[in-house]
C-alpha cells in the first residue's frame, strides 16, 4: 500500500534504493533478484503494520519477502524493515501475490520470530480501539502485543498448527490477510437474554466434559433476577451482555468444615467462565489487581476448570509472554488476568468477565488511554462474545449501558441481599450528638466500642482512604497547605519525628517556613494508614494491628486468619478474612466526597462497598460504620446497600447537565498554540461545544516508561517542561456523534505530525478525570 499524495513526496523517496526492486504485477517477476537474494516464488508482498509513532504514517506498507523469509513471514509474525533510514519493528498483516503500490519496493530487513502473535481478532480489536479512541494503531499495538522473549518463546513446544493458520501460509492460502475473520462485526445490538435455551437443561452446562462443580457452590447464579438465564445463554453459545451487582460475603467452604476464604463474586465469576468453556468457546477475566486474579484462579482450581492461565503485568517479562504464548498456540482457554490481559489472544472467545470497573487500575495510562470496561464491551461486539461486568458499586458508565439497553441488570431481590449484608450504620455528627467530648474524635466513642466489642469475634477492618504516615500537612498557625519550595507540590510527613518531604520530588523540607505567616509549626490535614495503625496500637494495647498498604512494611495483604486483630487498609487493599470480618470501620468518611471530579460520589460508594463485602452478615453479628460527614447521597446508599439507584440517579444528573457519558468529550492539553491549531481543524469544535482554553494546574509529574503524552506531549504533570503554562480545550458533543468526533481529532494530529507543527500537545478521548 503506498503512502498518499500528501506525503508521498516526502516521505517515498526515503523508502527508495538502488537495489530496490520493482513491484511484481500478476504473475509476473516471481522471482528477482534482491542483491543476492530472491524473491518468495509464491505471494511475494508482504503487508506490514510499522511501529511508526506519528500520526500520519498510521497505515500499512509493503514490502518484498527474501525467498530465505518465506516460509517464516506468516501473518501475525514479527519483522524489522527500512523506513527511511532507519529500522522498525512490525508486523506481518498479509502476504499478497502483488502490491496496489505502483513504486518499487524494499525487502524486509529481517525475520524476527515467526511466531504468530497478532491474532486476527486481536488485529481487529486494536484497529476498533485506534479509531474510537482516536490513537494510532502502533500505540494500540504496543498495549495488545508484549514484548517478545526469545528464551520464553523457544522453551515451549508448539502445538500442531491449526487449520485457520495453515491457510495464512503462502502455498495454501494465496492472498490470506490477517484481518479475514469470518463474518461481518454486527451492530451493537443487545442480546436478549432468554427465560430458557431450547435443549439445555437448567443446572447443566452442554458441551465439553468437566469436573463437577464444587457441591457448595451449586445454585449461584439461581439467587439473581436474571442469573439462570444468563448462565444458560452463555453455556448454549450465546452473547448475552449483563452488568451484576454480586451479593456481599464469602462463598461457601468448599470442603465441609473449612473456612470459606474466597469472595463471593470470585465463585460466580469462576461458575460462568466454566459455562462459557462447557459450550466450547473461550473465556477471559479481567480484574483490578494480582490478589483479585489468584482469588479468580484459585475458584476456577476448586470448581476442575482445566487450561487456565494468569497474565500479569508485575510478573515480569518471561512469566507474562509465557501466558500469552499459551493463549495464542491455544494451550489455554481461559486466561485470568489484569488490565495487562485486556487483549489477550483468547481463541473462539465466548464470555469477557469485568470485575470492579471502579478501580483506577483498570484506566490504561498510556495512549490512547482506553480504560478496561469500554475496551471489552468493543470487543465482546466485535467476537459475539458474552460480557459480564461486575462490582460492588455501580458506576455511571455500568447504569448508561443498561440505560442504552445494550446490557442487561442481574440483581438479588432485596429479601436475599438483606440476609446476606451486614448492618450499616452512618456515623454522622447529628448520629454522635448525645456522645459528648468522644463524638469530636477521628475515631468517635461508638466506633471504638463496636471495634471493642467486635474483636472478641474476629478481626476488625478499619479502611483509612490515604497511605503513609501524614499525607497531606498544612501551617499550624493560618491553615495554608504546606508546598515544597522547589516545585511546588504538597509535603508529607514519613514518622512523627520526620522532616517534611515533597511528595512530587522528594526533596527534604528541612527548616520549612509558612509564606503566608512565616509559621514554622506543621499540623495534620490528612491521617494515614501508619499514624492509623499507631493511633490504634495505642488505643487497643494487646490487639494486634496489621496494615496493608502499598507503603506498609508488609505490602498489601491478601488473606488474615479469623483471630482477634486490627487490620488498616486503604481502599482497594483490604485483605479477605477467614470467615469473614466481624465488624468493618470507615474512617475519614468526609474526604472521600471532597475531590473535584465528576465521580467522586460512585468511587466512593464503591470503595466503602468493597469493605463491606468483606463484612459477616447482620445475622452472624457483622457491622460497617461509616464514620464522618460525607455527601447524604452516597452515605444513604451505602446504609440500603444500593449503589443501582444512587448510580441511576448520578446518569440522569448528568444527562440534564451534558456531562458525560451522555456527551462524549475531547481534551486536548498542550502549549497554547499547538492545541489552537489542533481544535481549528475539528468541525465539531464550535462556539457551542468548545470549552475553554483554560489554564491547567500542575499534577505529579509521571516518571519512566510512557511517561510521554500522546503526540510528543510531555509529562502531563509538570508544566515547567512546556515552553508556556499549558492549557486545556474540551471539545463535547452529543454520544451519538462520539465516533466523528474521534475520527475528525485524528484526522487533526495526522495534519499536525505531517506538518512538523511546533509545540507539546496531547489529545484524550474520555478522560477519566471528567467521567
């Protein structure tokens, strides 16, 4: 394929050689001489995707295969080419008998591996996500594809080829490209999910031949409005799309007289991923964390579910190519994993499992910044594949795609949640009143008899929203917050006897002085997990306290034995007790609701409900106390256990508002006129949907790999690396016009990157900061 006129003229001449050879037309030229090589006899054009960063050299090439290549350049494998005068890696999209390029052509430089990692549903799904995101398909692929480990790679046996990739090659299939996926993507139309499936009997799942399911853990799904029938479309093949709210506890032992340690959506999630490989296909799961993935693997170990991998990011190089591997040569059917495992090459994919789309760990910092849930609900559209999206809370993205009629709701009635939920109670200053003294406390009077009383049961969590010792400190005297005097960001203090240190930088406080009152006295703004765990210690002497915490000795705990103990978590590291815990405190209620973005009430609620799950039920004696003054709204559905309605509520605030997701919003960040430049060529951009320029605050700069932004954008944090203070235009529009507005801002930073334009600059689709 050769470039466009736009850029033929300076790009193509790069491209030619004096050993280059001509095109082959038809049959014609079969074999040329390349130096002393020779052209592949048979579909001697290969059709290559470039790791090519800018814009507008987002597209396919072609280059000659060497006759030394040909049985190795295979769609999906990896090669290195010329591009000008440089080498790229990429990939091998087709092999074809003769190019559409009417220049001459370059051979391909090298066979990196004919392993052939880029899977045609893979190659789709990057191609969707490039395009609704408004990214280049090398940053796409650079997320979609790890990087290769040749040790990995060689010590595995490769299984016998399959049919589908025998006809990639050239002496069989003539012309296969990587992209010729048997039928047409549909339109995104929810799948009806039925009251029954003709020939399946409920409580069976047809097809492949497992272990029995543990005898515990019979009936799961049948608690749920909805949830046989989900179960049953999906063990009969079907693509039913469903967003779940799990009922809060631990799932029964699986031996008799165990302690259950195992969640209960961890279960349920296992029993459908065994419907979805009972009727053959497919599956893939993908969570917040590592601990949630072993919490995943080790019910699909108890339920018999054979060839299940894991695929983690922080596992490392070799561990996380291996479970690719085994994916791709289709060794495994199932593969559990975290955001890393999004794309995973999942062979005949049936069923795409989401866990606590809350998490910030599931929005992909890289660009072009998909984030986990939208991700696989494109692709479960694009492989007729089930979806199921679970978590504690509900955020507002879940209830618009039940609002949109794309999935459906599986819920317990509220009889079935009430007996299985602990009793919540809210700690506000008007519930303290009659307290006295006591109710002015971080830890009021009431909270610490429940804990008193509670630890005679079991183990008490107590979830604080911030690590450390003292996150946030601020002058004693005037209240102003306390700033590293080199770049500004807040200052922290490690220990009681530590000196202040920049929590951006690092750089010691040492001798630090208020600018607004020459103050040089420190108070607390925000309370830690560790001065938790020592307020605690002190406060419970002979009580064991524990923290989990990114920052704790320990790390973040995944498991604690039902003995008496004090546990401080912070949200989203709360190890699961034996047993369950007996009571749950939620301190420092009032700063959970006190951010500025949109979600602050839903992540909220989510973070309290994920402790709660953990929680015995109110018949076995387990209670949560939120304690502070946080927003009514999500306090009181935290204390009715119903995140539906108070999610419900937040999409229809926003629809009236033309906040998102009922707009889809653009946000181009750069040098002030590098983004006037980008937005001038979107004609969606107008008087009335264009906001701002505004001037952006600094955040944290981001360190190491992909630090980068988008289209050569600095690190979005740190201001001073522009040549002037950045700014911000958004650009939104009506949802239905989302896809022209992603295809025209690419179409601008393709203009941009062709142009040299001057300036840093970086464009996001959706940013999370505004959902």
């Amino acid at each position: 394929m050769g470039l466009s006129d736009d850029v033929a003229g300076a790009e193509q001449g790069a491209l030619l050689g004096v050993d280059d050879v001509a095109a082959p037309s038809g049959a014609r030229r079969r074999k040329a001489a390349l130096g002393a090589q020779e052209v592949a006899a048979e579909l001697p054009v290969a059709r290559v995707l470039l790791d090519l960063q800018p814009a507008h050299l987002d597209r396919e090439y072609d280059y000659l295969v060497p006759a030394s290549m040909a049985a190795g350049v295979v769609p999906g494998a990896r090669v290195r080419a010329r591009f000008g005068a440089q080498e790229v890696d990429g990939f091998v999209v087709a092999r074809l008998a003769e190019s559409d390029h009417d220049g001459r052509l370059l051979p391909l430089k090298r066979l990196v591996s004919a392993e052939p990692v880029l899977t045609p549903a893979v190659l789709r799904l990057v191609r969707a996500v490039a395009a609704h995101w408004a990214g280049t398909t090398a940053d796409v692929l650079r997320l979609a594809v790890p990087p290769r480990h040749a040790r990995t790679e060689k010590e595995q046996v490769a299984p016998p080829v399959p049919d589908a990739v025998q006809e990639t090659i050239p002496e069989t299939a003539r012309g296969t490209a990587l992209d010729a996926v048997p039928g047409a993507v549909p339109d995104a139309v929810p799948d009806a999910v039925p009251d029954a499936v003709p020939g399946v009997v409920p409580g069976t799942v047809p097809g492949t031949v497992l272990g029995a399911a543990p005898e515990a853990w019979a009936g799961v799904w049948g608690v749920y409005r909805g949830g046989d029938a989900f179960l049953r479309h999906v063990g009969a093949g079907g693509a039913p799309k469903a967003v779940w709210t799990p009922l809060p506890g631990l799932a029964p032992a699986v031996e008799a007289g165990a302690v259950p340690t195992l969640p209960h959506w961890a279960v349920a999630a296992a029993t459908a991923v065994r419907a979805a490989v009972g009727a053959g296909r497919g599956a893939l799961v993908v969570v917040p964390d590592a601990r949630d993935a072993g919490r995943v693997t080790a019910a699909l170990d108890a339920a018999g579910m054979p060839g299940v991998v894991r695929l983690l990011a922080e596992d490392g190089a070799a561990p996380r190519y291996r479970a690719f591997l085994a994916a791709a040569r289709g060794h495994a059917r199932v593969v559990v994993g975290t955001r890393a495992a999004m794309f995973a090459p999942v062979a005949d994919l049936g069923l795409v499992v989401l866990w606590g789309d809350g998490e910030d760990t599931l929005a992909e910092p890289h660009a072009p910044y998909p984030h986990a849930r939208d991700l696989l609900a494109l692709r479960s559209d694009l492989e007729q594949a089930a979806f199921l999206l679970g978590s504690p809370g509900r955020t507002v993205q879940a209830q618009a795609l039940l609002a949109a009629g794309w999935a459906h709701e599986i819920a317990a009635p509220r009889d079935v949640l009430r007996a299985r939920a602990p009793r919540v109670r809210a700690l506000t200053s008007i519930e303290l009143a009659a307290e006295g003294p006591g109710a002015g406390a971080r830890i009021p009077t009431a909270a610490w008899r429940a804990a008193r009383d509670a630890l005679g049961h079991g183990p008490v969590l107590v979830q604080v929203p911030r690590t450390g010792y003292l996150p946030v400190v601020a002058c004693e005297r005037c209240r102003t917050p306390a700033t590293c005097q080199a770049c500004h960001g807040p200052l922290a203090l490690g220990a009681q006897t530590a000196a202040p240190q920049c929590r951006w930088c690092g750089r010691l406080a040492t001798g630090w002085r208020c600018t607004e009152c020459g103050s040089g006295a420190l108070r607390a703004v925000r309370v830690g997990s560790e001065r938790t765990a020592e307020e605690l210690g002190r406060a419970f002497p002979g009580v064991p306290v524990r923290v989990s915490a990114s920052t704790a000795p320990g790390g973040i705990l995944d498991r604690v034995p039902a003995r008496p103990a004090l546990v401080v978590a912070t949200p989203g590291a709360e190890p699961v007790a034996d047993g369950g815990y007996a009571t749950a405190l939620l301190l420092d209620a009032a700063s959970a609701t006190t951010s500025l973005g949109l979600d602050a009430g839903t992540r909220a609620l989510h973070r309290w409900l994920a402790a709660a799950h953990l929680v015995r039920p109110a018949g076995s004696g387990g209670q949560v106390l939120l304690v502070g003054d946080a927003a009514p709204a999500p306090t009181g559905a935290l204390v009715r256990f119903d995140p539906a309605t108070f999610a419900d509520r937040e999409l229809s605030e926003r629809a009236e508002l033309h906040l998102p997701p009922a707009v889809r919003v653009a946000a181009v960040t750069g040098e002030r006129t590098a983004v006037a430049a980008v937005v001038s060529r979107v004609a969606l951009a107008g008087p009335d949907t264009t906001l701002g320029p505004v001037d952006v605050p600094p955040e944290p700069p981001r360190f190491g790999p992909g630090a980068r932004g988008d289209h050569g954008a600095a690190p979005t944090g740190d201001a001073s690396l522009f040549d002037d203070v950045p700014v911000r235009v958004l650009i939104r529009v009506p949802a239905a016009d989302g896809a022209e507005l992603s295809r025209q801002l690419r179409a601008s930073l393709a203009v941009r990157s062709a142009r040299r334009e001057p300036g840093t600059l970086r464009a996001q689709l959706d940013p999370e900061e505004l959902l």
